[in-house]
C-alpha cells in the first residue's frame, strides 16, 4: 500500500526455474521413469529450468526484439538474399545443441524413455526459445526420414551434424511443404523436379518456409516421369550465407513466432537429393508430420506450463478488495480450472512420447502402435485448442498488465494460436483420426489402450472415474460403428466432435490412471481431483450433424 514516503509498485510476476516450479510434470516424470534414470536425468531438467527462467528467456526476449531481416541487395546493386538473424536466436541454437535436445531422442541411452527424457527438455525450452522449438520439430523427422529412408552415404555427413551437440557443428533441417496451391492439400502441389546432367534440380515456389535459415531441408516434388510426389533432400545455403539457386521473395508477417524466420521462397534449379521411391513422398513425410504433431503438442504444454507459473505467481502476490488474488474464491476458481486443463494436456502429450519411442526401439506391442497412430493428431488437436483458451485466460488472470508486453503473457497467445494450425488445422487432424481409423484401423487398439490405462486401478475414490472412462469407450465405439454404417459427409461433419471425445476420454484415463499410482503410494490427493474435474466436464459430445442439420448451418451462414 503506497504511504506518503512510498509510492505504491506492484510486484510483477516472476519466473523462478521453470522445472522446479512445474508440479505436473515433476510428478509424471516420478511415475513415468525407474527412480534411478530420473535421479541421472534430473540434474539436466533442473539445469534447463534455471535457464529457461533466466538467460534463455533473456535471449528469447532479445530474439523477439530483433526480428530477422532480409536483405535482398548488397550496397553495390547484386541481389544477394541474405536473412540477418539475431545473435541471440542463433545463441539458442547453441543452447539446443548443447542441451542434446535431438540427440536425447535418436541416442536413445535409455531405450524407449529416451522420447520421454527428450519430450521433458522440449517442454521446458519450447516457452524460452523463441520458437527455435519449430526447427527443431522439423529436424527431428528429418532425422528419422533420413535414418530410415536414405541411402546411408548420403545421410551419413547431415545425420552427424543433425545429431551432434557440439553448437559449432549442429545444424537444423527445414520441411517445405506448403505451396500457394496447396496448403492442406498437398497433392496440389506444382513444384516439379527435373533430371538435368545426372542430377535432380527443383523449380517452383514454397510459400510457407516455416524456418529459412535451417541448413538442411526435406521438400516434395513432381518428379518428372512420376504420377505422384516425391520426396527430396536439400542444403539450400551456400558457405558465404548466399542461396543456391533459390531466390527468396519475401520475409512473412506473422501474428507471432516474430523471431523465427518465415519464408516464401522460388527454386530456380537448386540440386536435390532424391530420398525413398518416387511417388511416395506424401507417405513419407507422414512421418515427419507425424514427429512435428508431436512437437505442436509439447509447445502446447510448454506454453500452458509457463502461462499458469506466471498467473500463479501473480495471484501470490497482487492484492486486491482486501485480499491476495489467490484467496479470492472465483480467482482460486479460475486457476485451478485451467491447471486441471494443463494437466490433462501434459498426460496426453507425455503418454504419447513413451508410444513413440516404443514404436522407434520396436518395443510397442500392435496395440501400442495402433494408438500411436491415432493419439498422434488427437494429442495435436487437443492440446492446439487447449493452449489459446489457458494462454487468454492467463493473460486475464492478470488483467491489464496482462495485456502488457513486458509480463510476457501477450508473446505467449500470440505464439499459442499457431500451435492449432501448424502441421494441420484442427479439422485436417480430425479428418486424419479418420484416416488412421479407416487405412490403419486405430481405434481398436485405442480404445483398449484406453481400458488399459484403467483396468488396474484400485482405489475406491476413483470407482466414478473408471466407470466413466468406460462408459466414453462404449459411447466412442457405438459412434464409430453407426459412422461406418453411414455416409462419409456425416462422419466428417462430425469428426471434430469425435476427435475430441477422443482426447478427453484418453486424458481421462491417463489422469485416473495417474490418480491411483499417487494413491497407492500414500501422496496427496491432486490427480484425484484433478481426473475428477476432468472428467466431470463431459467426455464426449457426438451429435452428428446430418444432411439436414448441414442444411441448416447452410442457412445460418
Ligand atoms: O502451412 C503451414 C504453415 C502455417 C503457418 C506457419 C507459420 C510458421 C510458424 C511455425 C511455428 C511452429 S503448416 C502445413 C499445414 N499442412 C499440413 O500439415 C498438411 C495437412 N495435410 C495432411 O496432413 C494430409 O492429410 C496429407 C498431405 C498428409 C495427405 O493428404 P492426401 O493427399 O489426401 O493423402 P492420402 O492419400 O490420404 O495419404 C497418402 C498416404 C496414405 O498411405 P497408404 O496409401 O499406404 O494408406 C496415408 O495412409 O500417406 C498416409 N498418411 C499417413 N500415414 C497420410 N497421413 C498420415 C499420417 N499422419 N501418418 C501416417
């Protein structure tokens, strides 16, 4: 309170190590590693969280202040396409690198718990680095494109700087995928790949280079003589930070990501390395779409982790009609409702690391591999839509200062409201749960992975959960049967809804399942409350809009 001597001054939030503070992931990471590989892994998180509150937030924010630049003409006229970076975006690179954030997951030292181990250090850097998280998430399955599918010679020398965690050796990869034409759909595509003296060289116009600067890419192409897309490998930069036969058009304007690089970009005859068989680029890079989903949601997470931390923090210390914010009935409320949201998109997204890295060591049973394929645009799709509501309603927890830069919060709904359309939209993933359930018959093994996750619980308290979780699983299985026996525009009107339904019953399982390992083990009662909260939202909400119900929205529109 100001007195005559003493102005008043709020306190401002404050990040303290992003690790330490982070209950929920603590917890999960307790039950999800042997206690000796988290006591060999814990020094590392704890390192990344000091940092993640302190110097990477401070290059981060430096990042954020100064965007890249294009230069398309040096002083002399010659048209030279050069991106002026940050020193400090490059800085995180380092970091990265020196974190192992990709090496963690490809090393694999502690077998399949290694995309565990990874997805805890992307989750903590993701919010702290200025969206060096996206090049990442693209090198991650450029590395696994090239592991798999290239020839070994060729993939050899950019796998070894992929991979490395020497900062002067590391590169990372970019993925052209989007073109004016083809966005969602990729087979629109016109970028062509023509054979010239022995060699492929590609011709036509990316649109959405997410990060330009990245020293490698995977791209597709048509390649001539061949119905279908191929996919190709690419070093678009010359030593001197010149393009190899690539001009670069313009530098996007974007709502956020500001210090990430983001690229339209005419190929004019780079050369290219053709990976796998042509024609069967778009299977490919399924793969690669597959790992970024993956990397969306932990962004996700990372962004709701450090949004809750600060309002949190806040109402600690912002006093208001008498009281802390934290004691007022509706803000407690409030809060609380978004940390059960938080900690249902962090079950998810860690469930799906340990799926991912069962199905790369083959240790996933069919099962497993199964509800990888479809918890992997679930998890996006879920977590994409979870993160703008905490990201806005944190900023509102705040209230004004809030909407401030300096808090921090604005930077975070501005990053979060690419993480529901990056790698696909929230309806392009709800289709591709169709496909998955269609082509790759996922949602058996999902549905019973779901039982699964409740089938051992034992305590009492959480009777009404488990009850639930199955009921949801008869309800999913009973839609997905009368789909099948109806007409496609009806399942696709309705994919949305079932998606969801989807992730708010396996998140329901994974909270219950959570709730009775931390009841067995005597602790407090947090995941208890919070699968009941959850679940106490409803699971699932399958109206099918039907021929007359789309007319109707017809009219409304
Ligand atoms: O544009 C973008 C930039 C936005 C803003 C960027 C700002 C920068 C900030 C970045 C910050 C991080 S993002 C790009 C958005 N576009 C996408 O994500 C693509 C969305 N489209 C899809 O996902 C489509 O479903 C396609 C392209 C994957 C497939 O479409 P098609 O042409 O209909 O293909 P098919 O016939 O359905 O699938 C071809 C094959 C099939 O294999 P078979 O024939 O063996 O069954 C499919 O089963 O690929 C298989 N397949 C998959 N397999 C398709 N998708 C998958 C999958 N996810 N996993 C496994």
């Amino acid at each position: 309170m100001a007195t005559d001597n003493q102005p008043f001054f709020q306190d401002p939030p404050q990040l303290t190590n992003t690790f330490e503070a982070d209950s929920a992931l603590r917890f999960q990471l307790e039950r999800l590693f042997a206690p000796e590989q988290l006591a060999e892994i814990r020094p590392q998180l704890h390192e990344l969280g000091e940092l993640a509150a302190g110097s990477l937030q401070t290059l981060a924010i430096e990042a954020e202040r100064d965007v890249p630049e294009l230069v398309q003409y040096e002083a002399w006229g010659r048209r030279v396409d050069k991106v002026r970076i940050s020193p400090a975006w490059r800085e995180i690179h380092r970091i990265g690198a020196e974190q192992g954030l990709m090496a963690t997951a490809h090393e694999a030292r502690l077998g399949w718990r290694s995309r565990l181990h990874q997805a805890a250090l992307i989750h903590l850097f993701g919010p702290s680095s200025a969206f060096v998280s996206c090049p990442y998430a693209m090198t991650d399955g450029a590395i696994a494109i090239l592991k798999r599918y290239a020839d070994p010679e060729l993939a050899a020398r950019p796998l070894r700087h992929l991979l490395s965690r020497d900062p002067d050796q590391a590169w990372t990869s970019g993925q052209w995928m989007t073109e004016k034409e083809g966005g969602s759909d990729v087979s629109r595509s016109t970028t062509t790949a023509r054979r010239e003296a022995g060699v492929w060289r590609l011709y036509g116009n990316k649109f959405f280079v997410s990060a330009v600067t990245a020293e490698c890419a995977l791209t597709l192409a048509n390649a001539q003589g061949t119905p279908g897309l191929s996919l190709f490998f690419v070093q678009p930069w010359n030593a001197d930070g010149t393009l190899r036969h690539i001009t670069l058009r313009k530098l996007k304007e974007k709502l956020g990501t500001r210090a990430l690089p983001t690229a339209e970009i005419d190929l004019q005859g780079v050369e290219a390395t053709l990976v796998g068989k042509p024609g069967d680029g778009v299977r490919l890079i399924a793969t690669v779409l597959n790992l970024a989903r993956f990397h969306n949601t932990l962004a996700a997470t990372g962004i709701m982790a450090r949004a809750l931390q600060l309002a949190k923090d806040y109402a600690g210390r912002r006093v208001a009609f008498g009281r802390p914010l934290i004691e007022q009935p509706l803000h407690l409320e409030t809060l609380a409702g978004l940390q059960v949201e938080y900690e249902a998109g962090l079950a998810i997204a860690l469930r799906l690391a340990e799926l991912i890295g069962k199905v790369e060591t083959r240790a996933a049973s069919p099962l497993e591999a199964g509800a990888c394929r479809l918890l992997t645009p679930v998890a996006k799709l879920g977590t994409g839509k979870q993160v703008v509501r905490v990201a806005s309603e944190a900023i509102e927890a705040i209230g004004g200062m809030g909407y401030i830069e300096e808090t921090g919060l604005p930077r975070l709904l501005r990053d979060a409201q690419v993480l529901p359309l990056w790698e696909g939209t929230t309806n392009v993933l709800s289709l591709d749960a169709l496909r998955a359930i269609d082509r790759q018959e996922a949602l058996r093994p999902f549905l019973e992975d779901t039982l699964m996750r409740v089938a051992q619980v034992t305590t009492s308290e959480l009777d009404g959960a488990v009850k639930s979780v199955r009921t949801a699983v008869q309800t999913l299985g009973r839609h997905t049967e009368s789909m099948a026996r109806g007409n496609r525009c009806d399942s696709e009107a309705a994919a949305r809804r079932f998606a969801l339904g989807l992730f708010n019953t396996y998140a329901a399982a994974l909270l219950t399942e959570a709730a009775n390992w931390e009841a067995t083990r005597g602790q407090s009662c947090r995941l208890t409350i919070a699968a009941r909260r959850w679940i106490g939202r409803g699971l699932t909400d399958l109206a099918v809009p039907d021929a007359q119900y789309r007319e109707e929205s017809r009219l409304l529109l």
